[in-house]
C-alpha cells in the first residue's frame, strides 16, 4: 500500500512457535554433524592432511560434478577462502606430492588443478572411511529429519 509515494512495510510474517521437540531435533541433529566431523577430522590426522586439506582434495575430485577442470580460484569459492589462502593451500598440497598444477587443456592461460596418484589414494581411503561413518549416522539423520514440514528448518 502506497501512501503519498511511500511504500508502508508488510506487516511482520509470524514465526512459527518452536517445541522443545524442535530444540530438541536440532540439539541431536548439531551433535550428529559434529561427531562425523570430529570423525573426518581425525581421519585426515591419522592420513597425514589437515582437515581442510582433506577438504580441498574432495572439492577436487567432485565438487564440480560438470566440470573438468578445477582452478584455484574455483577451489577458494568452493571452501569460502580467500584467493591468495587457497594458493597457499595448493603449494602444500603440492608440496606434499598430492596434486599438480598445470595450463588448462582448453585455454592454456588458466592453471589447473589435478590430484596425483598419491592424491587419489589418500583421498580414497579417507572417502571409504568418511562414507562408513556418515552410512552409520544415515538412520539417525533420517530419524530427526522425519516430520519436518517445508520451511520449519
């Protein structure tokens, strides 16, 4: 509604009253995610990565599912770092003989991320690992988000 040429605000939509259920849900559900986090954490340790390493070799390999090609730039958007936080990143994966660096085969201007074999391996056995442990937490996250209507999350 318009009064002179001054738009009045909508009226403040009602929230939807929270149960103790609903903290309940979401008290289980956090401690869930953060057990398989923990989990995946000290996968990576135990592998010799640090988590984010651990991350960015995921990010790799499928975190662009229609794409060939993954750049440094894509890999900072991808973990939400800064350009110049993921370059470091890359050198010590590098470093560590994990993944190459190299010219795009379609536009040899852009430098490319690629995994190594020793990449590949790590990042297999880390996978299967993460995959048991989030397969184990699957009937529990189904259990608390059984119920839960559009748009009460």
């Amino acid at each position: 509604m318009f009064i002179g040429m001054q738009q009045l605000p909508e009226p403040l939509l009602a929230e939807p009253r929270l149960t103790l259920a609903d903290y309940r849900r979401l008290a289980a559900f956090r401690l869930t995610l953060r057990r398989f986090m923990a989990r995946a954490e000290a996968n990576a340790r135990a592998a010799g990565l640090t988590a984010q390493q651990h991350q960015a070799l995921l990010s790799i390999k499928g975190g662009y599912p229609r794409r060939r090609e993954v750049t440094i730039g894509d890999l900072a958007e991808h973990l939400l770092l800064k350009n110049h936080s993921a370059v470091e990143l890359v050198g010590r994966l590098a470093k560590a003989g994990l993944v190459i660096r190299g010219p795009s085969p379609e536009d040899r201007r852009r430098i490319c991320l690629r995994i190594t074999e020793k990449g590949e391996r790590v990042l297999r056995r880390l996978s299967q690992s993460n995959l048991r442990e989030l397969r184990a937490a699957q009937a529990m996250m189904q259990t608390l988000l059984h119920g839960l209507g559009e748009g009460q999350f």
